[in-house]
C-alpha cells in the first residue's frame, strides 16, 4: 500500500515535491528489502519435513506472486506480464513456499532490471514437470557467475559498491524451497545487460 502511494504521488508531483515523492519511495523501497531479507533469514532452512504439502494447481503460486509485487513493479515503472496455461499443472507442493520462491525470482528480476524494463512470468508443462521461469531485461549475468548466484549472500556485482538492495538471500532460498520439492532451479543468461532467465522446476502430479 505504501509504494503505491508512493509511486502515485512521484507520477502526479512536479519540482521539488517530485524530489520528495522520489525520497518516499526510496525510503519505502529499502523498508521492503530489509523486510524481504528477514522473512528469508527465518526460511533458510528448508526441508522436506517442514513443507504442507497439498495438491494445488501451479497457477495458484504464480497468480498470488504476481499480486504481491504488482505495487512494487507500478513503483519501478517496469512491465509485468504473465503466462499461464489453461488447464491446471497440478503439484503436490507447500503453496505459501512456492508463492514465497516466486516472489523472491521477481524480486531478484525488478532489483536488477532498470525503469521500463519488461518482466515475465510463465508457466509451461516440459514432460514430467511444471516449469515456473521469470524472464527479464536487465543486466544478465556473466558466464562465470551464472551458477553462483544461488549461493548464500551473493550478488552479481561488485561487492563493495553493493549498488543494489538486499543481502542475496533470496535466490538460495528459492533453491531450498524447489530442492524440498524433489525440484530444481537454474539461471540462463546470454551475458551481462541482456538478460536473465529463472527457471523453478517441479514434479507434477
């Protein structure tokens, strides 16, 4: 609620109450990560012990993720778009887990993605398996990066400017979360500034 606010009144203001609407949604933005990161810290340890597992159509996850960051992406002036099937993939999955993994790809995609940028969020069955990817335009990953960025406090930039938000917990969480699925999780990229590829994998039903 409070980016949106914010975001509105950066769009109607002008001179310096612009500047001030710019500083109100910086300010709510950082409020958003560090509480993003704590909701991560209390999640990463994830096993298959702790999971709910109940049997729910894919689309269910990717619907609610997309609602949760929709004030974000209007705050960022990006684009989201989402890609679903008609019929149900169903998996035996812990909703609220897979909802939280989406989120944080989404997340990792709006940090790394500048304004206007576009974002996707598909869900296509491949064989066995339901795949969840997030798609974005922003700055790619290099070759050499590309496996490391599921590692616990990373992030693809110089670790000293540390120019974007956050701890790098989010995408080792999605990690866990997929793995206590008996899923899996991987990034593409074609290189930096074009690009990157998220992808959750999970058994279907």
């Amino acid at each position: 609620v409070i980016l949106g606010y914010a975001a509105l009144l950066k769009e109607e203001a002008g001179g310096e109450s612009s500047e001030h609407a710019e500083t109100v949604l910086n300010q709510a933005l950082r409020m958003r990560s560090l509480i993003e990161d704590m909701t991560n810290i209390n999640t990463m340890k994830v096993g298959s012990k702790e999971l709910d597992l109940h049997q729910h159509p894919l689309q269910g996850p990717a619907r609610k993720a997309q609602e949760e960051v929709s004030a974000l992406i209007q705050a960022k002036a990006q684009v989201l778009t989402i890609s679903l099937p008609p019929d149900p993939l169903t998996a035996n999955i812990d909703a609220p887990k897979v909802t939280m993994a989406l989120i944080n790809l989404l997340n990792n995609a709006m940090r790394f993605t500048p304004a206007k940028g576009k974002i996707e969020l598909i869900l296509e069955k491949h064989g066995a398996e339901g795949w969840l990817r997030v798609v974005d335009t922003g700055i790619g990953i290099p070759e050499d990066q590309v496996t490391k960025i599921f590692d616990q406090f990373y992030q693809v930039e110089d670790h000293m400017t540390r120019r974007h938000q956050g701890m790098g917990l989010g995408l080792s969480i999605v990690q866990a979360i997929a793995e206590a699925h008996e899923g899996r999780v991987w990034a593409e990229s074609p290189g930096p500034d074009k690009g990157t590829t998220l992808t959750i994998a999970l058994p279907l039903s």
